[in-house]
C-alpha cells in the first residue's frame, strides 16, 4: 500500500522529500514536537493511527514510543493551507521530548522585545 494518490499530490516535500509535522495534544493544545515525515510515514500514520517519522539522522522510520514506551496516539491530520506542513494532534502518553521533558520546547523561552 501507498499514500493515497490525493493526499500525496497536495505534500509540497523539501529536497529530501520531506514535509516536516508539528505535533500538538489534542485536548489542550499544547505542541509537543517537530518531526519530519515523508509519503511512507504519513501513510503509515494514517493508517495505523501510531505517529510514524523519518529520523534524518539515523536514516530510518520510527514510531514514537516503540522504544520510550511514551506512544502518541493520532487523533487527527490536517495539512496547512499550502501542503508544506502536516499538524498531527495526538494523545501523548508520557514525555515528547527525547530530553525526558514533556514537550521540545520546554527548554526555556526566548526574549522578545515588548509590544508597543
């Protein structure tokens, strides 16, 4: 099997065919991550409802929690309006983080000049 024909037509992949994913909680809205996805890891996810990615650094897929044990169940997928981002919104189980922090980006925030 393959990605559905239409979904894959709409992905604006980079160079490497890759469409990176920003992964929210879906009951909070909290995001949790960034990953990247290509056509197989997309289909992977929509069909097993497991967030699958490509890791660009190691070269393979990985289905999050299969070695942490801190799954993420995908509860919905959308891609934005111009096919170059897919929002994944899932029930994290434990941490996102490979730090062991509940999201990516707890490690703290950046300055950012006042309003006004």
């Amino acid at each position: 099997m393959s990605l559905d024909p239409a979904i894959a037509a709409r992905l604006k992949r980079d160079p490497d065919g890759l469409v990176p994913a920003v992964v929210q909680q879906h009951d909070t809205g909290e995001v949790l991550m960034l990953a990247w996805m290509d056509d197989e890891a997309l289909h992977r996810t929509l069909t097993t409802g497991r967030a699958t990615y490509w890791s660009r650094s190691r070269k393979e897929y990985w289905v999050k929690g299969e070695t942490s044990g801190n799954p993420q169940w995908v509860k919905s997928a959308a891609l934005d309006c111009d096919g170059d981002t897919i929002l994944l919104r899932v029930d994290q189980v434990g941490v996102a983080c490979h730090t062991g922090d509940r999201t990516c980006f707890d490690a703290g925030a950046l300055a950012v000049p006042a309003a006004g």
